[in-house]
C-alpha cells in the first residue's frame, strides 16, 4: 500500500530526529522510542493523504508532545491517588467494600444537587475550596456552608468520618487543602 511505503520513507528519514526529541522529553531510549511509535500512530491514523514531510513531522512531534504530557499527568495523577487504593491482602472484607460504596452513594443522594458538587469536588476530585468555588462560580464562603451543611446531613447516615469536617476546611482565597 502507499501509505505504508511512505512511513516506512519517513521513519527512514526522520526517525533518528525525531527519537532524539523524544529522548529530550523523556531522558530514557525505551521510553522515547515508544513515545515515537505512539505519534506515529497517531499521526498515520488521522493523516491527510498527500501530506508533505514537514507537516508530517510537525504533526508527529505535536502528537508525541501531547502523548508525553499526558502520559505525566495520568503519572502523576496516579502517584497522587495510589495511597487510596487498598492492597488486597489489607483491605479485610470485599463485601465490606462494596457495601460501604452503596451506602455513600445512598447518602449522597441526600444532598441538593450544590451540596453534592461541592462534596464530590472536595473530597473526590481533591479540590481546594477556592478552586471548587471557581468551578461552580460561587463565593468561598458559600462553598464552606454547603460542604458544612452537607457533612450535617452526611454524618447520620454515614456516621461520624474523621478528618471531613467542613469546619476545617480553608475558605480564604489560596487557603491550603
């Protein structure tokens, strides 16, 4: 087919630039040579038929770049969440688990659709409050009542959760987590 005889001409002529711009953004051979093959594919999977070298290139390197930064942030993302997941041989009971979910999300419905945002914002998505106030165009203030008001109505049903009080959450601008 055509369009493999064209990759194969371009990997020929571009490949080793195009692994060393790889190699920059991931200081490891293994890993640039697979952030390569991942623009590759794609860029041929979405290419216009016709396309010169250079916008071929181009389209490479901004597909390797964006499958780079994104490969960083599911990292990173990862790294941030990893110490919520259980190991297996920690986590006793896995009915005790999926138990506890049904009960969450049974309270959860307890809540007006803000106080359930704001709830699922804090301690879900790990916002600050200042940041879910920018999310839901609220005041600081507003997003501290409703994460109180919602842990009142919470803690019944769920019971008492240390550390998830409402009362200690920052609702100054930049206030810390």
């Amino acid at each position: 087919m055509a369009w493999e005889r064209q990759l194969e001409d371009f990997v020929r002529e571009r490949g080793d630039a195009l692994v060393g711009y790889a190699y920059l953004l991931t200081g490891d051979l293994a890993a640039a040579e697979d952030l390569v093959q991942e623009g590759l594919v794609r860029t041929w999977t979405r290419r216009r038929a016709g396309a010169d070298v250079a916008w071929l290139e181009a389209y490479v390197r901004r597909c390797m770049l964006h499958a780079f930064v994104d490969g960083r942030r599911r990292s990173r993302r990862w790294h941030d969440v990893a110490h919520l997941v259980a190991a297996p041989e920690l986590s006793g009971d896995a009915d005790r688990g999926a138990d506890d979910r049904d009960a969450v999300l049974r309270a959860l419905t307890h809540l007006s659709p803000r106080q359930r945002a704001c709830v699922v914002l804090r301690f879900y998505e790990d916002l600050p409050v200042h940041d879910i106030a920018v999310r839901l165009e609220l005041s600081d203030g507003a997003v501290g009542r409703y994460l109180h008001d919602a842990n009142r109505t919470l803690a019944p049903l769920l019971g008492e959760q240390p550390g998830l009080t409402a009362e200690d959450l920052p609702t100054a601008k930049g206030g810390a987590r």
